[in-house]
C-alpha cells in the first residue's frame, strides 16, 4: 500500500521484452535507502517488485497485462517517473490510501496557472462515482484532490512543491497518465447504499484492513 507522497522520480534506463514478460530498469535521481530484493516500489503509480537494484538503479519484472493497462507501455528511454516505496506499519498516512493497482489511463489535456495550478485530464469510460469534487484521486501515483468533475473527465490541482518534486513538470497536452481512483470510494459506491459520511466508520477502516 502506498499514500500518493512521492519520494523520488527516476529516469528510465531500459525497457526490453523478454519472454512472457517486460523488463524495466530505472536510475534514480537521488538514492533511496534500504532498498532490497523482492520490495514493492510504486513507479507511475503502478505496483512492481525489485528484483535486482545497485547503488542508484532499481529494475523490475513487469507482467504483460500490467504493461499493457497502465501508461507504462507508453514510457521510452529518458522518460522521468515518479517513485514511492510501500508503507512499512508504523508509516504515516499523509496522502489517501493507494494501492498500487491502476484502474485506468487518462490523457492531459489543459494545463493552467490561474487562479492555482492545475491539469485537466480526459478519462475515457470514468467511473463517475468513484470521483467525488475536493475528494483524492492517483495521477500517475500522485495523490491529487480533484476539482471540477465532469462526464468525460475532471481537474486536479497541485501545489507548488508536488509541482517541482514530481514528474508533473515535464508533462505535455496528450500525455498518458495512470489513474487509480480512492478505493474508499471504490467500497462505498459498491456498498448497500448508506450514505458516505456514515459508512466511513473506525470499524469499516479496520475491516478492510486500512488500520
């Protein structure tokens, strides 16, 4: 699990296919500590596993259908991506709860300054009740708060500091972006139909595993 606080972005080394599956190996801009064999790390938002790393390089296994439903099969040599290790149990949470699992692939399509800083994403077949205005949303494993909703789409605003720590900088009109929706939304718009301000309770959180 992880909080859509990015702690690092990374430059893509390589991208092979071998066999069944893909290859990816990704040079840090800054090192990361503790990293081992085996941990989950969230690049782009999506959950992969290390299965070798060195001094500044982390390189992952990625199976076909998680290469082909995330915007990972759109990344080349040089891209920037954004990177979160998993919370360890007595991690604070600063973000929402992500999971790791990409849902969908949204397309920017307006980037603006005024009043605040924002992006305007077109999300093709979006799940209108998983997103809520001023609720949180994963844009390509950022935690965000959404803005204005609409059928084909919505806004997110970013901050200063989540601007110029993540790979939002760089992004143009058009770019892929991996989207997981909150998967507190995900439960309550599935749930028997109680109203979300009394479904989220100490005792729902625990059963679902969150705390």
């Amino acid at each position: 699990m992880f909080t859509g606080i990015i702690e690092e972005t990374a430059r893509i080394k390589e991208i092979t296919k071998k066999r069944s599956s893909y290859f990816l190996g990704i040079r840090l801009e800054n090192k990361l500590e503790n990293i081992e064999k085996g941990q989950s790390i969230a690049v782009n938002g999506a959950c992969l596993t290390v299965i070798k790393h060195s001094e500044n390089e982390l390189f992952f296994e990625v199976v076909p259908e998680t290469f082909s439903r995330t915007s990972l099969k759109r990344l080349k040599k040089g891209d920037i991506v954004n990177i979160e290790r998993a919370l360890r149990v007595s991690s604070r949470i600063e973000g929402h709860f992500v999971l790791g699992h990409i849902d969908t692939v949204g397309k920017i399509v307006s980037i603006g300054k005024f009043p605040r800083f924002y992006v305007d994403l077109s999300i093709s077949g979006m799940q209108g009740g998983y997103v809520v205005e001023k609720g949180s949303i994963a844009v390509d494993g950022i935690s965000l708060t959404v803005g204005d909703v609409s059928e084909k789409g919505l806004r997110v605003y970013v901050i200063p500091h989540t601007f110029e720590k993540t790979n939002i900088k760089y992004k143009k009109i058009n770019d892929p972006v991996n989207i997981e929706y909150d998967v507190l939304r995900k439960y309550i718009e599935k749930s028997d139909g109680k109203k979300p301000e009394s479904y989220i309770t100490e005792g729902f959180l625990a059963e679902k595993g969150f705390i």
